[in-house]
C-alpha cells in the first residue's frame, strides 16, 4: 500500500537532556489509529536530529498527528493514523 501520509520535522534547537529509555533501543512505532479498520501508516526518518516534533499529515483526508523527538534511539520510527473519512462516530 502506497502511504498518502507527509512527513514535516520541526526542529526543537537543542539537544536532548534525558538518556534514552533501554527499553526501546531500536525506536518505538505509534499506533495512533485507535483500532480504526482503514489506515496509513509510515516509516519515520529515525532517530530524529535532535529534540523537535514530527507532524504526519494525510494528504488524501486530511488526518493529522504531532509526535515528539528527542534525537535519541527511543525516538518514533514508524505512526499508524486512522483515516479520518472512514471514522464513523
């Protein structure tokens, strides 16, 4: 399936203060669908430079969600977002 998601990184100007948490040595991948049936879902550029903020935008439906880095390896590395016209209230 070919990803209809746009990646923008917003850079944060500085550096992370915090080590890193062990248990997610090689990212963490953000399932922000919420269980929805109909989704996207993309890799990130990982780990992110440094501290900052990913917004993933759907280009098709217009679905959208903000994910914090810090340039660390337990940054996000991949986000599932719902399609926002298939949810049904």
């Amino acid at each position: 399936m070919t990803s209809a998601l746009k990646i923008e990184w917003h850079d944060g100007g500085h550096e992370p203060q915090c080590k890193p948490n062990p248990a997610f040595p090689a990212g963490i991948d953000v399932d922000a669908s919420n269980g929805a049936a109909v989704t996207c879902q993309t890799d990130l550029p990982h780990p992110a430079k440094r501290c900052g903020v990913y917004i993933v935008r759907c280009g098709v439906c217009g679905a959208s969600v903000g994910l914090t880095t810090a340039g660390r390896p337990d940054d996000p590395r991949s986000v599932k977002v719902a399609c926002k016209s298939m949810v049904r209230a």
